[in-house]
C-alpha cells in the first residue's frame, strides 16, 4: 500500500510545525507502522531531533535539498512507508512547501493561541487553495498548539479560527516540558514513559483522528 503523506507547514517559526511532525510520526511508528519523517526545512531540527539519542522509532530523512521537485522524490518511497510525514521551512510561499503541499493527502497546521500568530498563518492558508489546482484531493486542519485552557485568551482566539477557513482538528497540544523533554532525549513521547502519561494520551488522540482523517486514503 502507498504512503499517506502529511505536511505540517504554517508560514510561522516557532508555532510547533517540528514538535507536532515529530509526536506525530513517533506516534504512528509506536503503533507498528513504517515511517518516515521528511526534513524539508533546511535548519533540520527533526534530524537533530532523532539525532539525540538512539531510540527515536521512525526514520528521518534530510529532504531539503530537493526544493520544487519534493513530491517527485516522495513518489519513490510512497511503497516503502505506511505514512510520510513532512516537516516544513517557515516559508508558506518556498517552493519547497508548494511541493509539500503538492505530495499531502493532509496539511496540518499548528497554531499557537495568539492573535499575532493567527495573523502570519493567513499565508499558509492561501498556499494551500494555490495546491489545490494540482492536488485537489488535499485536506487541511489547524492543530492549536501550546493550548492553556480556561484562559479568557484562548477563549477569544479559539473563537477566531472559524473565520480562517480552515477547519480545526478536535484534538490539540497543551503546553507541556514533557514535549521538549522528548525532544532532548530524542525520542518519542511515549520514551518518556508514565511520568508524560497526560502527554502520551494527548498525542494518541491526534494521531487517531489523524488515522481517521485518512482511512481510505
Ligand atoms: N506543546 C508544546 N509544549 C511545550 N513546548 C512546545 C510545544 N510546542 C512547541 N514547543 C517548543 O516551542 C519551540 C518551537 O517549536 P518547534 O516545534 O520547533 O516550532 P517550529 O518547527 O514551527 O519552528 C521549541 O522550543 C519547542 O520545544
Ligand atoms: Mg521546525
């Protein structure tokens, strides 16, 4: 069977675009299936991820380097993987992120409560309708990311994310040191064992509806 692909992109560095890529793709591969994390930004913090320990359970590739012809060098290893899971630049507009976007069945997109993070994802979102022409099929969901909830903010902003036009993912990530703690050691979330039991249960219920997102795929 072919890889389901993802790309988590948003035009905005710092919004979680590596964390929610690398939890994902931990997750995926704690439950058996083959995975590849695709490093598409040129900073390559999901390689230094897997690169600070052994134990990291899904391959990681640089892919960088492959700007515009991405999904053309994704095609060749869509029979080795069960999902591909794409981590992107900062650059909603890099022709690197429109071949992402190109190769996705999913975008993801991971948004920090804040209304100046809101305001720099617009970006990504009309990169997304430009994919569409070539790849119609692509579906696309915010990911709140860094979540406090009970907070009046939060409140306000959650209330904002209706209007930008992509649907939201029911799941989300709160803040957490374990999410850092894992990239430290360079593992999975679930490496951490029962001291991250709050965080392992979050993860797994992305990755779920993420599964579920794209069954039949
Ligand atoms: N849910 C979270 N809880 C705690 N720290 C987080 C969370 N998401 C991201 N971070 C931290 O925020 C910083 C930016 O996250 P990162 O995934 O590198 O963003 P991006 O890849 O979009 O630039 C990193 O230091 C990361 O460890
Ligand atoms: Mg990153």
């Amino acid at each position: 069977m072919s890889a389901k692909i993802i790309a988590v992109v948003n035009q905005k560095g710092g919004a979680g675009k590596t964390t929610l890529a690398m939890l994902l793709a931990g997750s995926l591969a704690e439950r058996g299936k083959r995975v590849l994390v695709a490093d598409a930004d040129a900073q390559n913090t999901a390689v230094h991820w897997a690169g600070m320990g052994t134990g990291f359970p899904a391959e990681v590739q640089d892919v960088s380097g492959e700007e515009s012809k991405l999904h053309k060098a994704l095609r060749k290893l869509t029979d080795a993987f069960d999902y591909i899971v794409i981590d992107s630049p900062p650059a909603a507009t890099a022709p690197v992120t429109a071949s992402a976007l190109r190769a996705a069945h999913l975008a993801l997109v991971p948004v920090i409560p804040s209304p100046l993070d809101l305001w720099a994802s617009v970006r990504i979102r009309e990169a997304i309708v430009l994919a569409r022409h070539k790849n119609p099929q692509l579906e696309a969901r915010l990911v709140v990311n860094q979540m406090q909830p009970n907070t009046l903010l939060a409140r306000e902003v959650l209330g904002m994310l209706p209007e930008f036009g992509i649907p939201l993912l029911a799941a989300n990530l709160k803040s957490r040191t374990a999410y850092r703690q894992c990239a430290a050691l360079g593992g999975s979330i679930h490496s951490l064992g029962s001291r991250a039991a709050l965080a392992v249960m979050e993860v797994d219920a992305l990755r779920r509806e993420v599964e579920e997102l794209l069954r039949g795929r």
